[in-house]
C-alpha cells in the first residue's frame, strides 16, 4: 500500500492547447468553402434513388448512388421546369452541377443545374419500363383504335411551322386531294416538347364542329428523323395519354421508318415518313375522278339495259292483253243483257207482289174473321161442355166405386180410405186447375189463334197481315199480324166481360 503523502498523478487532468477552437458554424463554413472551391462545377454519373416527385415547394430531392457510395442531390424549382428529361427512379444519369454542403445535418449534396441519361441504353430501359407500365393499362390494345375517314374535309397537323415536313404534308395533300389543312405549331424538339404536343392533341379534340375553327375530320402529328434523344419527347407519357384519349383517329408520322417511338403504338395508324401521313390521310383526287366516271358509265349502261329489258317485257305483256275495245266487249254485252232482263225481272216482281198483297185482302175479309171467330168459340164451348160432362161422369163413377167400397169396409177403414180418396180428389183437382190455361193466362199470357182457330204454337206460323184472335184472361179481341210478327190492334176490338167472369166466348182447355 502506497501510504506516500504526494499528490496523485496530474498527467490525467486537462492540459491548456495551442489549436484554434472553432464553433460549429464555423466548422460547417470552412468545409462548405473547401467543398465548393476544390469541386466547384462537376459531372457525376450514377443511378437516381429515392425520388418522389418535386416537393410542394417544387424542389426536387433524390440520391445519386453506384455500387459503393451514396450522394445527396437536389434541383431548385427554377431548374426543374427547364430540364429537357424529367428525373425518374432507377435512371442512370449524368448530372451536371456544384459540389456543396448542407449545414443542417452535416452532410454533403450536388445541386444539379442538367440532368441527362447516361447513353443511349439509358434510354432505350427507361422506354421498355414506360411502354410496359403503358401497355399493361391497355393504352396500346388494337381494340381501341379506330378506323380513318375515307376523305377526311379538314385535316390537323401537329408539327413544327417551320422546316420541311410541314411543307412536305401540305404539298403532297395539295398534289392528291387539296382540302382544309390547320397546323397547330409545336416544338417538336427540347424539354417542352411533350407537353406542347399533348395541349395540341387535346386542343384539337376541344374545337367545336360547328365553330369558327372547324374540329377536324383526321389529325397527324409529324416530325423529321433524328437521334433517340431528339425524339424523345414523343415519348412522354403525356403525349401518349393524350393520343389515347383523343376521340379524333390519329396518324403518327415521327421520324424515319426505321425509328419508333411510343406514340406510334398509341396511335391509330403510323406513317413511315411525314409525306407518307399525307398518302395515308386523303385518296389521291384524279383516281376517284376515274374511278367515278367509270362507275357512272357503268350504271347508265345498267339502266339503259334494264329499261330496253322492261320495255321489252311490256310489249309482251300488251300484245297478250288485246285492245280495251275487245277487253270491254264481253262485260259491255253482259250489261246490256242485264237491263233487258232487269225490267222484265221488275215487272215480274210487282204482278207477285200485287197477286200475293191481293191474296192476303181477300183473307183479311170481315165476315171471315167472324166466321173463324164463331168457329173457334164454338169449339171451346164444345170442350168445356166436354169437359164438365166428362168431370161429373167420372165423379159419379168414383162416388159409386167408393160407396161399393165402403159397404165392404168398417166405417173406420172406410173413413180412411175416403179421407185418403178426397184428398186424392182434392189434389187431382187443384192440378187441372193448374193446367187449366185460364191460369195461365191470369198470369199475364195470351193466347194466340189462327183465322181457323187453332192455337199458333210458333212465331213462324205467322204472317204480315194474317188475321189473328187473342185471347186473355179478362176477354178476347181479333187482330192482324204486322211486320216482324207484331199484331196490330184492330180498330174496334171486342168489349171485354169482367174481371173474374166468364166470358161467352171463351172456352175450356179441357
């Protein structure tokens, strides 16, 4: 044990420096100076990870990486919208721009100035990934193109106002078909390109059929050959939605026929060359003129000989005919004989009439109707005289019958037997009343005679002018039969007996 009464060792306490002492700041200040001043203005290549897409500021902030390191990267709004290709993730590109430093979390970042893919097979992956992701949505599907105009009347060309396409387009529809051009004029090169051109796709669509600016029948959009950088913005996913959307068919006449671009499969139909847009959208005009004329001669000859066959078939069919002389002769001779018999037919008809009205008269005569008359009471005095005789014979011969009976019976059985026979009697009576025709026609019915009288049982028997009786249960009167069968009350019908009286002249059913 050390028990030594000297102080402990002072090489561990702090010891004063001669080193500047610097602030945080001003570390941060010193760094960004030497960043800047020994980088200043550089290239770096490498592949764009973490971007989502300009800030709600409009900056934009992503990361430049390759297999070993990682570096920070941001491009202010200003830059951004001048930019001829977009950032995108998982492009390779070459950045353009200063070196610096972020104080805020000590690290250090490139502030791009341009940004371009790095090769042309940059490129070429950045256009299979957009053609599939614009595929998948069906943007490209034969289904949804749509058939071009025979001949279109106005035609729209998307392209550039100057150079030699669109001087190309209009001198060769001027050589074929001449008709209405509007030229929307675009840059068909440069960072703004794709835009222009999907505003003037859409623009297009927007115009009024009926407007100061016709919409147009057909549109193309066209632009000369050159590089895949040059042609880019036909690429762009704006424009490819915008050809898609648009309800007016299509032509794409991009470039050279060895060169495509994605507007070309969004398209209703692609051109190899500018001029070949213009082929493909009008028919040449001296060829339909041929081919009119040659279809005009053909239907004049078609109706030349259709109507020498028709005339031909009419003269046929006249010679078969005859003359409307000998057509007429048969029906005219066919009247004739008609009115002949026509008079003598009516002559005919009134002597019958006459005969048969006279007929009828001579049977409607008074004294016949008394005579049938008197004949026919007679007859129903006969048979209710009959009748009543014929009543009390059989009574008589019931009343014998049961006063044998009884002498046969004991009075008890006897007075059975004829409680049982009158009631009998009493039942057999009330049914001839019943059947009697008196009753029936105290319930309101007639009957009806013929001039003989006998009973008309059928409205059949019938005629107009017949002379009739009718009998009903208060009394008779004679009558003549009218049109359809009706009587016709006679001027003076007999004098009725009284209610419940028997009548002189009426019989008995029975």
């Amino acid at each position: 044990m050390n028990t030594s009464s000297e102080p402990a060792d002072v090489s561990a306490q702090p010891q004063t420096s001669n080193a500047t002492e610097y602030s945080v700041s001003e570390i941060s200040v010193a760094l960004k100076r030497t960043v800047e001043e020994t980088f200043g203005w550089v290239r770096v290549r490498g592949e764009i990870s973490g971007y989502r897409g300009p800030h709600s500021s409009g900056h934009a902030y992503f990361a430049l990486k390759d297999d070993r390191a990682r570096l920070e990267a941001v491009i202010w709004r200003g830059v951004m919208s001048k930019l001829k290709h977009r950032p995108e993730e998982g492009m390779e590109v070459i950045a353009t721009g200063k070196l610096t430093t972020y104080p805020g979390s000590s690290k250090y970042q490139i502030v791009i100035d341009n940004i371009e893919p790095a090769g042309a097979g940059a490129l070429m992956a950045l256009l299979e990934e957009r053609k599939k992701k614009l595929a998948a949505e069906g943007l490209f599907d034969e289904t949804r193109k749509r058939a071009l105009p025979y001949l279109p009347m106005v035609i729209g060309v998307v392209t550039s106002p100057t150079g030699s396409v669109i001087r190309d387009v209009l001198h060769r529809i001027a050589d074929r078909f001449p008709l209405h051009v509007i030229v929307w004029p675009v840059r068909v090169q440069g960072e703004t390109s794709g835009a222009e051109v999907a505003a003037a796709i859409a623009g297009f669509n927007a115009l009024d059929k009926d407007g100061p600016v016709r919409r147009p029948d057909l549109l193309v959009v066209a632009r000369g050959g050159g590089s895949i950088e040059d042609l880019w913005g036909f690429n762009d996913e704006a424009v490819v939605r915008a050809v898609a959307a648009s309800t007016i068919p299509l032509i794409s006449a991009i470039g050279h026929e060895t060169d495509w671009t994605l507007i070309d499969l969004a398209a209703d139909r692609r051109a190899p060359t500018p001029t070949g847009a213009a082929e493909i959208a009008v028919p040449v005009k001296s060829e339909l003129e041929a081919l009119v004329a040659t279809l005009a001669a053909r239907l004049r000859a078609g109706l030349s000989r259709t109507l020498e066959r028709a005339r031909g078939d009419l003269r046929s069919a006249s010679r078969g005919l005859g003359t409307p002389a000998d057509i007429l002769s048969a029906p005219r001779q066919r009247l004739d004989a008609s009115s002949d018999r026509l008079a003598g037919a009516m002559r005919l008809a009134v002597q019958r009439k006459r005969g048969m009205f006279e007929r009828t008269g001579a049977r409607l005569a008074p004294h016949l109707l008394r005579n049938r008359t008197g004949q026919g009471r007679e007859r129903l005095r006969v048979l209710d005289s009959a009748l009543a005789n014929a009543y009390r014979s059989r009574t008589r011969t019931v009343r014998h019958e049961l006063e044998a009976t009884a002498r046969r019976l004991d009075w008890r059985v006897l007075k059975r037997s004829v409680d049982r026979a009158r009631e009998r009697l009493d039942q057999n009576w009330r049914l001839i009343g019943s059947l009697s025709h008196e009753k029936v026609l105290e319930r309101g019915f007639a009957l009806i005679r013929d001039a003989s009288g006998n009973p008309i049982m059928r409205a059949g028997a019938v005629h107009a002018g017949d002379a009739i009786s009718v009998q009903m249960h208060d009394g008779s009167f004679a009558a003549l039969a009218g049109e359809g069968g009706v009587p016709a009350p006679r001027p003076k019908p007999p004098k009725a007996t009284k209610p419940g009286a028997a009548s002189k002249d009426q019989g008995d059913l029975f």
